[in-house]
C-alpha cells in the first residue's frame, strides 16, 4: 500500500483511482497520519461467454474499406 498526502491526492486523482482500479490500496494522509483509503472494489468481473462472442462476429458482414479511408470520407463528407 503506497501513501501519498492529501494535496498529492488533490492533484492526481485520476491517477490514484486508475491505480486503485488496478488493484492497489492507496492511503491518503495529513500532517504524516493516515485519514482515507482508496481501494479497488470487491465485485467480481463477469466472464466472457467467448462461444456467443463468435457467433455474434460472425454475423456481421466484413469491412469493405480500412479505417483511415472511412474516416477521411466522413470528414471530407460533412465538410461542406
């Protein structure tokens, strides 16, 4: 568990819950005493039912043009 002070914990927030998100315990003190403790949450994640995943993907129809040329005509599109 890393400790950071609280004006730490003002600034990097963000920073602190992705890394409680990611499985750490972090302690937020004043004046050197422990006050609060972001941790992750306890909720189990759902597995992916990999078989329904396939049987989706493969109802769709393939792409018929790359990435970067479906971005470049809707841009160019809704220029004007």
């Amino acid at each position: 568990m890393s400790a950071v002070t609280l004006a730490e914990a003002k600034a990097h927030l963000s920073e602190l819950v992705e890394r409680a998100a990611a499985g750490e315990t972090v302690s937020i003190t004043r004046r050197g005493k422990p006050i609060a403790k972001i941790t992750p949450l306890d909720e189990p994640r759902k597995p992916v039912d990999v078989a329904m995943l396939r049987a989706i993907t493969e109802k769709m129809s393939p792409q018929t043009e790359s990435a970067g040329e479906f971005m470049r005509r809707i841009r160019d599109e809704s220029r004007y």
